[in-house]
C-alpha cells in the first residue's frame, strides 16, 4: 500500500488512536468538549460477507471540526454511523468520554451525541418548529411535557441554523436547503457535546452550502461542541476543518490539517485524479484537471 | 427560572419566554387539544353517532318516533338511577355487589326498556370498536410507516380468522369462548408475524412481508375449512365473524370490550410522541434515543390489544382501520397525538353510521326483514370513500 505514504507528516497509522487529538490540535483544544473515540473499529453490514471498515481507528479533536472525505463508497457514512452507535462495531469500540457508546442508554447517548443522518423523512404537514422540537426528545421523560428549558433549546437551534424565517412554515413546502436547515436545527436542539453530520451539503445549491458551512464553522469558533463531519467537498473539508481524515476502500489513507492531507499525491492516488492544489490563505484550493484511468 | 412565578408551566400556555423564546410546540399539557380543526372533526362525528344512533334506537319491529326514543334514551329513571346504569354497565350481579341493593329495581316504560336494553348497547358497542379499529389503524400506518397499512396487516385478522373457523367446523363445544378465542388467534399470529420478521431486529418492510406470509398461509388454511362445514348455519355464522357483525351485540360485548379498549386507548395516547418521532423515520428515531426495537414492539402490541378488542366484539370489521385514520389526518394534520384523539371519533361515527346500513338498509331496499354484517356496509361505503380520497389529493396520507 504505497498509499500509507501520502502523508508527509508520516503519523503512524497502524494503531494510534489519539493521534489526532494529540499531535497539533492539543494547544487550542478546549477541555471541557467531549471526546469521541473508535478503537479498532470493525463495521460492516449483516447483508455483506465483507466488513466495510476493517480495523480502523478515528478519534475526533475534542471542540474541534474532523472532516472525514473519500470518494463514493470509501466507508466514510459507515465510519460515521459506527461513532454514532447506529451500526453495532463487529470488533473494536467506541468511547465517548471514556464510556462505550454501545453499552450506555439510548437516550443518555442522544444527549450526549447528535446525528444529522443522509436521507430524513418527515410528515409534509408539520411544521420547522414542530420538528426542531422533536430534538428535544432525548432530554424528556416518557411523560413530561416541553419545558422552559426545551424552549430555549429550540430556540437557539433555530437562531444557530438561520431558519427562524421558516420556522412556521411546513415542512413539505421547503426546498431542499431549507429542509436541511431544518433538520440541522433539529440536532442542534438535542444540545449535545459531540455532532455528527453526514454529508450535510451535498445535493445543496450554494447558497445553502454556505450556510450550513457557516453554522459549522460557528460551532467550531465556540469550541465546546465536537464535530465529525462527512464532505463530499474536499475545498470545503479543507476549509471548515481542524482535520481532515482521508478514506479509501474502508482505510484511513492520510490524516492530519488540511494543508498536509489535501495534496495533490492524495487526490491522484485516494480520488483518482490529477490536479493543482495550491495553498491559499483560505487553505488549499484544488483544480481538478482529469480523471485518472486505470490502476 | 420562572419556576418561582405561580402561574409559570400552567396549563394555559400562557408562560413568557421573552421575545427570542416565544412559546412551546405544545401551549401547556392540552393546549393541542384545543385546535379548531380537531374541534369540528370532533363536533362532527359526535353529531353523526348521536343522529346515527338516534335512528338506531328508533326503528326496528318496536317502532317509535324520533321523539319517543330521544325521550326513552334520556329517561331519567335510567339516566339518574345509578342502579340501572351499573345493572347495564358492569351486569346484575355486581352491580347488586357494588350497591348492596337486592330488592327489584324500578319498572321502566316498555320503550325505555326496548331502547335501553336491546338497540342502545348495539350503538355502543359499534362506537367501542370503531374507536379501537381506527386507533389500531392509525398506530400500525405509523409503525410501518405504510399507508396501507390497518389494523389486520400484521397477520391479526387472518390468525382471528382461521381460529373463528375451527372453533365453529372442528370444536364446536367451544363456540362459547369464540369470542376470546379469536382475539387470541389475531394475537398469537401477530407474534408469529413479528418472529418471522426478526433478524437481528425488524424493518417495516419485513414486518409487511411477513405478515402478508402469515396472512396468505392462514387464509389458505381458513378457506379450506369451509370445506368441512357440514351446516349451512354454521358457514353464515362464520362468515358474520370474517367480515364483522354487529348483529345480536349486548351489554355483554360493551362489558367485554370497554376495559380493554379503555387500557388499549389510553396506551395509544400516551405513545403518540413516540409515534410522531417514529414518522421522522427509523434512523432519525434512533439518532434521537429512542430503542426502536422496543418502542415498535409495544406500540403493535397496543394496537394488537385494540384490534383484539374489537375483534372478540364484532368479528372481523375490514376498511375502517385502513380509512378512518387517512381522514382523520386529511382533516387535521400528521400529529399523531392529534390524529389518535380525532380517531377516537370519527371511528364511531364511522363504524355506528354504517350500522345503520347494516341493521335497517335490507330493510328499506328489499322490504326483508334481514340484516347484514357491518362489515360489508364499511368496505361499500369505505372504498369509494378512499378513492374519493386518492383522486383529490396527490399525496394520499402524508406519512
């Protein structure tokens, strides 16, 4: 695997779990954000004899921003899913703060870690504030009712997520990057330490890519909220994040700050195509020149 | 906090949350209730039972006016002797328990007697089950999240069904637990449904197909049997259960029937959160806390229970499962909480109106004084109703 030399920082990759955490980002790491960390991690699907992630382990800067890029079928959503308990791992563990996602209480979880999923369904009659409130659902008991605090949540979701415009509106007559703003309100709601996002712009026009780039870049000046997020967008990753993880057939293939993981060695040997990357002062701008045939 | 403020976290939703926190979703405990669609989805079904029931009680071969059966429904000598009404609610015997009175209790008119003890109970019971099929309904289209889903698609009635046929063709001494018999049978194959379905947890898709399974395989099965029915009587009165009946029901079936339904509705209105957050979708659920696995399990199970309830009352009743829920959110919107509390109407107006078909329709058409099972008057009335539905609006339920 001539690959595992992309990386000019050359990090070890063969075991080292807290690299991230604990090489560059250690300076401005904030301490009381929580910590998320896959061990090893084995994660496939009950359909497929192969695992999609073999033996890979991740661990997020703590109130920090760690993108997670790779090319269609790289094992990044998978990855994404196994941190955030919704695949059980075949092998390894995830901690999040020292405990085992997997062992703790569904909803203790939720209230610790929030997952912004690919596809979300939801009723075209409800309305944003309805659905914000569904954040909320984890902080309740079985009976209790919304309270002055679940309030403010929902409102300071909608404020971060720039939807206060829409917030009476229903749900089935917003165009794609409204509904994501929406939906993105909704686990800023659940208020919790760590947030996972699954391709939260693809499929988005710019404008709304740039609002969701830019709630994510607030959470990453507060540093008191942990995200993981997968982009299709490697610019973007490069600009939004702290790190920039890069996944190729279910292995992590470079890991680091985005001027040292966005390269063009990367991008010929992980997404098959020759390119320009050059540095800039709002990080590293790609030029993609053509698609790479053959092994 | 406002914590200190006595009128703070009141049931009038009148709490300030300054300007940037205007209100919660919900405006206190029962603010949602107080939704002027669901007030006249309400009004209105209320006003269908009362006029359905009115014509219920009327006519029959002890006919009277209008005027006569409103004043025997709202005799007093009923209505404000507590005896009478625990004799008919909870039986003789207990309420002779309850009350410590053992002498006779008052004589009632003949019409009092006629509207009380034979046409009232039959309204009644049609309310209780068209409640319990609609909330069942409405619980299954949710935890399946499929639109065609009612309160049988989980193997429920197939299982009901099969059962309903052995006891009547091979064990006949059991014909008097049918009723439980069958409930048992909708339940037992619900199991066998989810079983089937489980592999390492369910999906809606397999819980579907495995009830479509169970369904064919119990319904292959129940077809056969007729075969062995020696007795004419015995395949009418098969048949009254498969498709549901109201004929002959009593304060009996009220008296079976409305402690479950009361658990069953009760459950239902205390998960419709849970089913609201199952509508964003199973990952979404997930992602939110909530142990999909379990919360699913025993929301089926509840409106097994409702289903069952029905069932052991009226037999098999297709159609207002499947429709009363689709109205009930064209009329008020996708909130499950909503939408179980509007079924609590519309499905009686539903089920109580069609009864009036089932009970007095033969009558006016062909002058014989013959009844048909209720069950046939809600597919007639219901699939048109539903095709009605499907031509006005594009997305037919919005799940």
């Amino acid at each position: 695997m001539s690959i595992e030399r992309v990386n000019a920082t050359d990090r070890d990759e063969s075991g080292g779990s807290n690299d991230i955490a604990g090489a560059r980002g250690s300076d401005d790491a904030a301490t009381d954000a929580s910590d998320l960390d896959g061990q090893s991690l084995v994660l496939g699907y009950p359909s497929a004899p192969e695992p999609v992630i073999d033996g890979e382990s991740i661990a997020a800067e703590p109130g920090a921003v760690t993108a997670l890029v790779g090319p269609n079928g790289s094992g990044k959503s998978t990855l994404l899913k196994g941190l955030a308990n919704q695949i059980a791992p075949d092998d390894g563990s995830v901690l999040l703060d020292g405990r085992d996602v997997h062992s703790m209480d569904t909803k203790a979880l939720a209230r610790k870690l929030g997952l912004l999923s690919q596809e979300s369904t939801s009723p075209d009659s409800i309305t944003v504030e309805e659905l914000v409130y569904h954040g909320r659902y984890p902080h309740r008991g079985f009976f209790e009712r919304t309270t002055e605090a679940d309030a403010r949540a929902v409102e300071r979701a909608i404020d971060l997520a720039g939807c206060g415009h829409l917030r009476d509106r229903e749900v089935g007559s917003l165009s794609g990057g409204q509904k994501q703003l929406a939906w993105i309100a909704l686990v800023l709601a659940q208020d919790t330490d760590v947030l996972l996002l699954d391709e939260p712009t693809t499929f988005l026009d710019l404008h709304h890519q740039m609002e969701v780039m830019e709630i994510i870049e607030t959470l990453r000046s507060d540093s008191e909220v942990t995200v993981v997020v997968v982009l299709h967008d490697l610019e973007q990753a490069a600009r939004i994040a702290d790190r920039v993880v890069a996944l190729n057939d279910g292995e992590i293939r470079a890991r680091g700050p985005p001027e040292e993981v966005v390269t063009e060695d990367l991008l010929s040997e992980v997404f098959r195509v020759d390119a320009h990357v050059v540095d800039t002062d709002r990080g590293p701008r790609v030029t993609p020149l053509r698609a790479r045939h053959g092994e | 906090m406002s914590g200190d403020e006595p009128t703070a976290g009141g049931a009038t939703g009148s709490v300030d949350y300054g300007d940037s926190a205007r209100r919660p979703a919900e405006g206190g405990r029962l603010g949602w209730l107080f939704d002027p669609r669901l007030l006249l989805v309400a009004g209105g079904s209320v006003a269908v039972v009362a006029l359905a029931g009115l014509v219920q009680v009327s006519f029959g071969t002890y006919s009277m006016t209008a005027a006569q059966a409103w004043r025997a429904v709202l005799d007093p000598a009923v209505l404000f002797d507590p005896r009478w009404l625990l004799n008919f609610l909870v039986g003789e015997e207990l309420m002779r328990a309850i009350t410590g009175f053992q002498g006779a209790l008052p004589e009632l008119t003949r019409e009092t007697l006629v509207v009380w003890n034979i046409r009232l109970p039959r309204v009644l019971v049609g309310a209780i089950v068209g409640m319990n099929l609609a909330v069942s309904g409405a619980i299954f289209q949710a935890v399946t999240r499929n639109e065609l889903a009612s309160p049988f698609i989980l193997g429920v009635s197939s299982g009901a069904g099969l059962m309903i046929l052995l006891t009547l063709v091979v064990f006949g001494g059991l014909s008097a637990f049918l009723p439980l018999i069958a409930a048992v049978g909708g339940s037992v194959a619900f199991l066998l449904v989810y079983a089937i379905a489980w592999k390492n947890g369910t999906s809606p898709v397999r819980l579907v197909l495995a009830g479509v399974i169970v369904g064919t395989v119990f319904n292959s099965l129940q077809t056969g049997l007729f075969f062995f029915a020696d007795d004419i009587s015995v395949v009418q009165s098969a048949i009254q259960w498969t498709t549901g009946s109201l004929t002959g029901t009593d304060w009996e079936q009220v008296r079976m029937a409305l402690p479950w339904t009361l658990v069953a509705l009760v459950l239902s209105l205390a998960g419709a959160r849970q089913l609201n957050l199952l509508l964003l979708g199973e990952q979404t659920a997930k992602a939110l806390g909530m142990s999909i696995e379990r919360v699913r399990f025993a929301l089926s199970g509840v409106a097994v229970l409702a289903a069952a309830a029905s069932i052991a009352v009226a037999g098999i009743v297709s159609f207002v499962g499947l429709i009363v829920p689709h109205v009930v959110r064209t009329l008020v919107g996708s909130d499950y909480k909503r939408v179980i509390v509007g079924c609590l109407f519309v499905g009686p107006a539903l089920l109580v109106g069609a009864d009036v078909g089932a009970r007095l329709g033969m009558g006016v058409i062909t002058g014989a004084d013959a009844q048909v099972p209720v069950g046939i008057v809600t597919g007639l009335v219901g699939g048109p109703y539903f095709l009605y539905l499907m031509r006005r609006q594009q997305n037919v339920g919005d799940l």
